[in-house]
C-alpha cells in the first residue's frame, strides 16, 4: 500500500500522506510554481517533477536527499536550415520542448532509463536518471508523425508511455491527435497501432484512420500487458492484443467522455474512467462528480459516487489525474478546481483531502 | 564590452548576475555571457536558441527586433536587458 502522493498543481507540488487513517497535506515543493508531472521511479525511489515557467521554460527537477536539483530537460535537435514545417495554422512548428507530457521509467533490467514524452511531439529516453536526453528520431523523422495535430492543446503531444512490464524494448505510446505507437526493440522503430478506434470528429470515411485518433489516455495491465485500455476524446476502447486492435465499449452511463483510465495491475477487466458530459462542456453530469468501474472487460460499469460531492459540482479530473496504486486497492483523483479525493477500496467509497488546492494537473502514489 | 542585466524573477530559479561581455551582436555578446552560466541559457533561449517566446531583450533601450538570430547590434557601451515579456502570464 502506498501513503504517499504527490500532487501537481497550477501552484507548487503537494505531498500528501497517510497519517492515522487520515491524508493530509504534508509539504509542498516550488511553492507558486506551475508543475506539471511527476514521476516516482519504483527501482530506486527517485522522483522527477516537470515544471513549466511560462517565461522561462519547461524544466525538470529530480529529488535528492535533501529535496530537489534541476537536472536536464529534453531538447529538441537543431532544426534544418530551410527545413519547413507548419502547424494545422500555417504556423512553423518550433523544434522546442513546449511541455513535459509524460514520464514513465523504463524496465527493471534498465536502472536510470527515464521516457519522457513531450508537445510538440518529440519522445525522449535518459539512460542515466535524466542527466541526459535523446530523442527519439525513429519516430520525430517518421513521415506520419507530421500529420499529428492538436487535440486540447495547440500542438501534439505524446502524453502516455507504457513500458511492457516483461520485456522493456516493448514501448506503447499515445498521442494526442496521434493515436497508439509501438516499438519492439527499444525504439529503433515504430509501427502505429489501434486499429478500430473510431474518430466521431473526423470525415466518416477517415473516422477509422489510426493516426486521426485522439486518445486522451492509455492504461496497460501489468500481469497481463495484453489488455490495455483507452479513454479516447469520444469513447471508451478495450485491446486484448496490446494494442493492435481495439473495440468499442458504447453506452456506458453516465458517459463514455473523460479524460483518464487506470487499469487493475492484476486483474485486466478491472478499469476506472472519470466521466464528464462529451465534449463541448467538460463538466460533470448533473454536477455530480463520479467515478465509473468495470469489473468484467467493459460489459458492464458501475458508478461510484460516495463520498464525492453529488451538487453543484464541476471538478473536471484530468488524464494525469487519476491515480492507482501498485497494489490496485488506493486510488486518488485531483481536479481542476482543486479537489482532492482518495480512496482505500478500489472507488466504493471515496474521502476528501482538501478542496482548496490549485487547479490539480497530476496525481501520483509515489 | 557591454554590460548584461537578467531581470530579478529569473533570480530564484538560477543566479543571474549582471556581466559584462564583448561582442558585435547580441548572440555573441549572450554567449559569452551563457559559457560562463551555462544552466541560464536555458532560461532565456529554447532549444533552437531563439529568445523564448515570453522573454524580451532591450539593448540600449530599444527592445530587439531579430528574436531568433539575435543579430541586433551592439556597441562596447551597451547596456543590454533581459526581461521578461508582459506577456505569458
């Protein structure tokens, strides 16, 4: 069981503890400071925290024994001379690090292997604890990344990384508006995945296009790393074949729209969604605020609304911020309205921390 | 050589201190500056080393017109800003 979580926030870093039955808030790091992501790296306890400053950068800093150091951010290689790229705007594409999207830490068979996935579109590994990054140009030089677009933000980006849990060299990827990426040997190249995503936003004969699919979040079950699922801009999907192939799991109340999924680590059919009205309102359903499981492969879901406030209500959770711990009993959602909910017992009941945080972008068992 | 002042909000994140360096232009003169405070450069420049987007240069007074290249010139009396931009927040 983990007591730990770290909260990002538009404001500073919170860690929140478990203390007598009770979380609170126990400290807080880069106090005013707009963090974006954290990573907590299991092999050897190192934390990462992505900031970004507006005026001066995105930055990442890694924990000491005495609290933080900046370390090095991903950077994108020097751009051509005369090399051209534009933007769905028309706008040139900026070969810079716009945002830290995603953070994942590589196999157990490769100590200090961080992934980071950033806006533009650039995904970059550190093979010794951040120090250093390269980026991956197998797939930045991929003629198909090009056609990637902005899905909530202006830019692309890749915002999940799922590092296949018995064999390291196996990377997922999603992308929004990019769809699913996979390399089998450790990124010397990619294939795209997810066939049978649906785009409800695209022309109909180029609904199906895999590089068209917004996936807002993509979760892959540890003990069975076939399954993954996706809450994707306008449907639930479920794979069985680790992402080649997915199917659309429909009608599901009260909404298929969200932004993240966890999967259970032993138990693939066991996922949660954080639902909200589609898409043009990003609000919870009546202003009651729920989460939603299934326990049996997507036929069916529950929601799971106690403890959370049910009036007036308008907590959105975004795709960092849901977590699950390791064992698969504690979750915590953050929202944009600075709520902060945690529960012991897989969602059935739910307890709040605080409702007076900055808008909350990351939340993590660390 | 021409005197470099980092605004005081980029203090807290990296020391600044104001410098002095020789140069024809601003590229060379922030360089020189950045060679010796090589985590600043980071701060003021992205990663194709044009001035970030939220981040303003006056040289003598007069805010800079070339924010990619840096070509704006300089003389050995300047005094050259680096400040934040109002905008981005």
């Amino acid at each position: 069981m983990s007591d730990r979580l770290l909260i990002s926030t538009r404001k500073g870093l919170f860690t929140v503890m478990r203390n007598g039955g009770h979380w609170d808030i126990s400290g807080v790091d880069f106090l005013g400071d707009n963090v974006t992501l954290t990573l907590t790296d299991s092999r050897d306890g190192k934390s990462y925290a992505a900031l970004d400053h507006g005026h001066f950068g995105v930055k990442l800093h890694r924990s000491t024994a005495n609290g933080w150091e900046e370390i090095a951010s991903p950077a994108y290689p020097p751009k051509p001379e005369g090399y051209e790229e534009k933007d769905m705007w028309g706008r040139e594409v900026n070969w810079s690090t716009n945002k830290i999207w995603a953070l994942a830490a590589g196999g157990p068979d490769e100590p200090g292997t961080i992934w980071c996935g950033t806006l533009p579109g650039g995904l970059f590994r550190s093979n010794d604890h951040g120090q250093s990054w390269e980026m991956m140009r197998t797939l930045w030089d991929h003629p198909l990344r090009k056609k990637w677009a902005g899905g909530g933000a202006d830019l692309p980006g890749i915002h999940s990384i799922c590092v296949a849990p018995r064999n390291a060299k196996q990377v997922s990827i999603a992308v929004s508006t990019g769809g699913i990426w996979h390399t089998a040997d450790g990124g010397k190249s990619w294939t795209q995945r997810g066939e049978g995503m649906r785009a409800e936003y695209m022309p109909p004969e180029q609904a199906h296009e895999p590089n068209a699919q917004d996936v807002h979040c993509l979760a892959q079950c540890r003990t069975a790393p076939e399954r993954m699922w996706v809450q994707h801009h306008n449907g639930i999907f479920v794979s069985s074949d680790e992402g080649k192939t997915f199917t659309e799991i429909k009608d599901v109340q009260p909404s298929v729209f969200g932004f993240p999924v966890a999967v259970h680590p032993k138990e693939p059919d066991t996922a949660w969604f954080v639902p909200e009205i589609k898409d043009e309102k990003r609000i919870p359903r009546e202003g009651k605020l729920a989460v939603t499981r299934t326990r049996d492969g997507g036929k069916s879901f529950e929601v799971l609304s106690k403890g959370l406030p049910q009036t007036h209500a308008y907590d959105v959770v975004y795709r960092h911020a849901l977590a699950l711990d390791e064992q698969g009993d504690r979750l915590a959602i953050g929202s944009t309205t600075g709520g902060l909910w945690v529960s012991e017992d897989q969602g059935d009941s739910w307890a709040c921390v605080t409702h007076t945080l900055p808008p909350i972008y990351a939340v993590r068992f660390a | 050589m021409a005197k470099v002042i980092f605004t005081p909000n980029v203090q807290r994140h990296v020391g600044c201190p104001a410098a002095e360096a020789a140069g024809a232009t601003v590229r060379e003169v922030l360089e020189k500056v950045f060679a010796d405070n090589p985590q600043a450069r980071g701060y003021v420049l992205d990663d194709q080393a044009a001035l970030r987007r939220h981040m303003t240069i006056f040289v003598d007074g007069q805010m800079i017109r070339d924010r990619t290249r840096l070509a704006d010139r300089v003389k050995d009396s300047s005094t050259i800003h680096v400040f934040q931009a109002l905008s981005g927040g």
